[in-house]
C-alpha cells in the first residue's frame, strides 16, 4: 500500500501528459561522445517501467521517477517542441519563419547536438536562428555548442538571448565554492550509485545529469525588464525577469500567438531547493512565490504551461491550478517559517513543526518533495534571516566534530556502550538517532568495524524510506563510501581539465579571485609577492600583491609605482589555455607565447603557495 494515503493514486494525468505528443524516440537513448564514452544513458532506467514498485523504494518516488523516463521528441503544441529524456533538463524548440529557436540547450554538447537530431529526422534541417538561456544554471546552456558555433553567433546568423547578468552568474557560483559543490554533489545526485532498485532512481526533477562537453557562447541579446518583447525569426516573445527566484538570473516567456507560456525553473512537478543540499547561496521564497504570481496576472492567457524540466500542462484551468499550486507551495513555506521562528523557534524545531502542506495543497502531487523538501527548505529560510546561529551560548562555541564525538563517546560509556545504545535504536525504529550515535563513534574511533556496519544499514534503510530523491542519494552514497572505505574513489568529483569556453566567460578580476581563495594563508604570510600581468588581448594590466598571507588582485598598477618583481606579458587567452591544462606556464614561456621580466623565481613560488581544492574529501568519516 502506499505510504502517503493523501495522494490520489488514480489519477494518471501526469503519466499522460509525460508522453502526449510523442513523435519519435531515441533506439537506443544512448549518446557517445567523439571518443566513444557514455554520456547519457536513459535505457539504463528501463527497469522503472518493468518492474513494480519493490520495499527499497518510496511508491511516490517511483511512481515519479518512471514518469520521467520519458525520452523523445514531442510535439506541445504546433510549431512547438520539445526533447525530453536525453538529459535532466528540456530542450524547446520552436519553428520559425526560416529556422526555429533552441530554448535551453541541456547540459552538454553531445547530447544537444543528438536531440536537435532527433527533431531534424522528423520535422526537417532547419537553422538555428536563435539560442535561449533561461536561466544562469549549467544543465541550460552548457551544451549550445551541439546547437551552434561561435562563427555563426559572430556572423549574425544566430542570436543568443539571455537574462540580465547572466553571464556574471553563469561562472561565479562555481569561482569560490566550486570544488566543494562538486564533491558534495556527488552525494546529492547519486553519481557514484549503481542505477536500481537499491541505488539511484532518480531524484524527481529528472534522472540524471549528462557527462559530456560543456561549452558557453555570451549572449548577444540581454533580456533587462519584464514586459521586453523580441521577434526571432518571426517568432514573437514577451519576456517576464524573475531574479533571484530558483536562480540568480533568471526569466520566463510568453509565446503570444500560440498561448504558450515557458516557465523556466520556476515551476516544476516536484518541490524546488530553496537551498540545494550540495550547497549554494539560500534563494529567496518570497520572492519565488511573488513572481509565480506576476506570471499569473501577466500571463493569464496561456493555454499550455511548459518548462525547464519535467512535462508540460494543457488547459487554461490546469495552468492556473499549476502555477497557483506551485506559488502557494513556495508562499507558505517561507510565511510559516518566517512566523514560527518569530515565536522563538529555531530552523530544525520549525521542519519538525512543518512536516505537510495543508488541506489540499498537501495532495498535490506537484508540490511532492521529490527534489527540495519541506524539511531543508524550512531550514535554509530559517538561515537567510538569521544564520547559522540559533541564539542558544552553548551552541556558540562547540567542539568540531572529531573533539565533540570523542567526548559523547566518552560521556556514554565507550564505544561499544554507544554502538549498544544505536542498535536498540534501530531496533525501536529511531534511525535518526541510531545514525547520531553511530555517526560520534565513528568520528571518535573511525576503525570501529561494527558501528561502521550499523551505520551502513540504519544509512540504507533511511535512504529507502524517502520519498526525496536527493535524501536517498544522500543517504545510499554515505552508505556505500563507509562500506568502500580506504578504496580509491574515481570519476565522481576528481580534478580535471576545466572548460576553456567557460574559462573565458570569467572576467580577469574573477580568474584572480579564484585563486585568492585557493592560497595557503600561513605559508603566504611568509612572503611578499609582486606580480604584473599585462594581457595583449585584452587591453588589461593587472597587479598580484601577496603580503600578509592574502592574495590581492589590483586593476592597474601597484600604488606608488612600486616596481613588480616579475612581469608576464601574454595574452588572456593563454591564461586560459594554462589554467585548463591544455599547457603549462613553462611550455608557454619556452614558445614564446608568455614573456616574462625580472625574477623567474617568482612565479614558481607564488604557484607554490596555491593549495589545489581536495575534491575528493571524506564526508561520513573524519
């Protein structure tokens, strides 16, 4: 029997609506990149639809997760497109008078390039004659290069329309904290889990990300207020702003002469992130749920909701019911936060409070937490107004973990006492607490073979309980790295050769904040570091100061013309090529492509002292 008795389970509206318009599909939904590697894979998701639903899967997440292994191109409504199941996003296409536009060319090269295929084989060779990002997120533009060149964007042939301050945001979540997402996201999307029954499913937005070449051309085209109307290729878009809503940057658009309104990220079949559990900026509900409501009143018209992710919505009535679903979900997440944590209540009290939405909005299916939940959304509103810090002196300064576990441990009875403590927890049902416990003796004694076993099985029944598809991943891949442990961990977070595309899309400012954020501090403060960097691309002069263990990056030259120890006169285009692997600083300097004045030494030290981010730390033990 299902475990939510609130849903109704009769109603296949969704499962309809995920293949109506099929035109074609991909035999085999595999997509290969030019040196034969897996990309994509959705037939790996077969077993979605051949099985039923068995114990080590939420039914709600199943029953999502085969939704979405929809794959092919479909047709939303004449002269409207869409490729869905060759990556987690969407790719719209919409025919015009010569060509069609590509709305958010998914995540990769490969797998945009076979999806525009895939509609050519059934509708035709057209030219792309316009490119959309919707939004600043990497799953909606990295593959723009499987669409079109940057020599056709030059040429004028093809326009790339993007938000205000797409560009800004598109490469400057990852400048600081990139190495830490990444590893964390590994985690949060189950890329080191085997896909069945046991292990991935999905995680409710869509099945997985693609693996391919990630590319980004800037826009031609910025989109800065809402109500901007373009005509591409006589197609008539009337845009709505919606900063700081799923993204920073970020729109929708109306498709006036065929009632379509494309609703970007903004509303999905699934409960959002207000904060994504890999970590980023906590986003802003409230204004989240207020643009929901501008769409409503902006666009009340449309007959066909359709957007980044998932599948469309037919009907004036059901876009309505869709989009106020969505805004209410939003709405009374953050209201009711907001006035529980105005009673003296702290972020973990409020998600125990807030565990459903009301009435009917709590059977919904739209509003499901398969990707965000109620629980962390209520937690990340709680920290965007007061932080990290719940007011209470003895969590003012605690131990870290390691200190804090050795001395609970301690405190209990050893650990043995804890692990007998943990098991009649599992034995009560109390896997929450079990995995407290077990977690301390782990972090105090990370050699403790039987609390490593218990908490590989409390992780593995937690993560089969939920009905979030990122909690289960979460908890199968703490289970599997315990169980791995001392192994080697490959192709899920280690360095590489970074995207010489997005590379460029940094301003120089931003390549040198990346690496004040990389510099050892204690070792720095031991030296005082001069560089001048002169790009002849770009018209740039650029100052590096190292003194007092901080990286300074000054525009121009150093206050009161003080005379650089070395000089590196290059172009920003090699910088690039350096910074992506592609060459080396010696290789360079030894072609001639970078020149240098005054000590050498120099450029070695200050390498020296940049720290490469460790992508693979350990999580679940110390």
């Amino acid at each position: 029997m299902p475990s939510t008795p609130e849903l109704d389970w009769d109603d296949t509206t969704d499962q309809a609506g995920a293949i109506r318009g099929l035109i074609d599909k991909l035999e085999p939904c595999v997509v290969r990149n030019e040196a034969g590697r897996v990309v994509w894979d959705n037939d790996r998701w077969d077993f979605l639809n051949k099985d039923d639903c068995p114990d080590t899967v939420h039914p709600s997440l199943w029953r999502q997760s085969r939704i979405n292994t929809a794959q092919g191109l479909f047709e939303v409504v004449p002269g409207v497109y869409q490729v869905r199941g060759l990556d987690v996003s969407n790719m719209t296409i919409i025919e015009g008078d010569t060509g069609v536009v590509v709305v958010d060319p998914l995540t990769s090269k490969e797998v945009a390039a076979e999806a525009l295929g895939l509609y050519a084989r059934n509708r035709g060779e057209r030219p792309v004659k316009a490119v959309i990002y919707t939004h600043s997120h990497g799953d909606h533009f990295g593959g723009v290069l499987g669409v079109t060149t940057k020599e056709a964007v030059e040429a004028g042939d093809c326009e790339v329309v993007a938000p205000d301050a797409f560009m800004h945001h598109a490469v400057s979540e990852n400048i600081f904290a990139g190495p830490a997402m990444l590893r964390r996201a590994v985690y949060m999307y189950g890329r080191s889990l085997p896909v069945g029954a046991d292990g991935s499913v999905g995680f409710g937005l869509g099945q997985a990300l693609s693996t391919g070449t990630v590319g980004l051309i800037p826009p031609t085209v910025s989109i800065t207020g809402t109500g901007q109307e373009l005509v591409l290729d006589g197609v008539r878009l009337v845009f709505q702003l919606t900063p700081d809503t799923e993204a920073p940057s970020e729109m929708n658009f109306y498709l006036p002469d065929r009632h379509v309104l494309l609703i970007a990220e903004n509303v999905n079949h699934s409960l959002h992130n207000v904060l994504t559990l890999r970590g980023a900026q906590v986003r802003d509900a409230h204004a989240w749920a207020s643009y929901i409501t501008e769409s409503i009143q902006l666009f009340d018209e449309a007959e066909v909701l359709m957007g980044s992710h998932n599948w469309p919505t037919w009907g004036k009535d059901e876009v309505i019911r869709m989009l106020t679903e969505q805004r209410d979900a939003y709405a009374y997440l953050h209201d009711q936060t907001v006035r529980l944590m105005n009673q003296g209540l702290t972020g973990p009290e409020i998600a125990e409070e807030i565990q459903a939405f009301p009435g009917e909005l709590g059977k919904a299916w739209s509003v499901r937490g398969y990707y965000g939940s109620l629980s962390h959304n209520v937690k990340a509103v709680y920290q965007r107004y007061m932080g990290w810090y719940d007011g209470n002196p003895s969590h003012l300064w605690q131990h870290p973990p390691v200190e804090q576990a050795k001395r609970y441990v301690a405190a209990i009875g050893g650990a043995d006492a804890t692990v007998d403590s943990a098991r009649e927890a599992v034995e009560s049902g109390d896997l929450r607490w079990a995995a407290e416990l077990l977690n301390h003796v782990l972090f105090a004694e990370p050699e403790h073979a039987t609390a490593r076993e218990l908490q590989i099985a409390t992780y593995e029944q937690l993560g089969f309980a939920q009905e979030n598809g990122t909690w289960r991943n979460i908890y199968l891949t703490g289970a599997k790295e315990l169980r791995e442990a001392g192994q080697e961990r490959r192709g899920t977070g280690a360095p590489g050769k970074e995207s010489v595309d997005m590379l460029a899309a940094l301003a120089t400012g931003q390549i040198f904040d990346s690496m004040a954020v990389r510099l050892d501090g204690p070792r720095a403060a031991a030296h005082r570091l001069l560089l001048r960097w002169e790009f002849s691309d770009t018209d740039e002069i650029w100052t590096l100061l190292v003194g007092n263990g901080v990286l300074t990056p000054m525009r121009g030259d150093a206050p009161r013309a003080e005379a650089p120890q070395l000089t590196l006169r290059l172009e920003r285009t090699m910088l690039d090529r350096i910074l992506a692997q592609r060459t080396s600083f010696p290789e360079a300097i030894g072609s001639g492509a970078v020149t240098v004045e005054g000590d050498i030494t120099v450029l070695a030290t200050f390498h020296g002292l940049l720290e490469k981010p460790r992508r693979n730390f350990p999580i679940v033990l110390p």
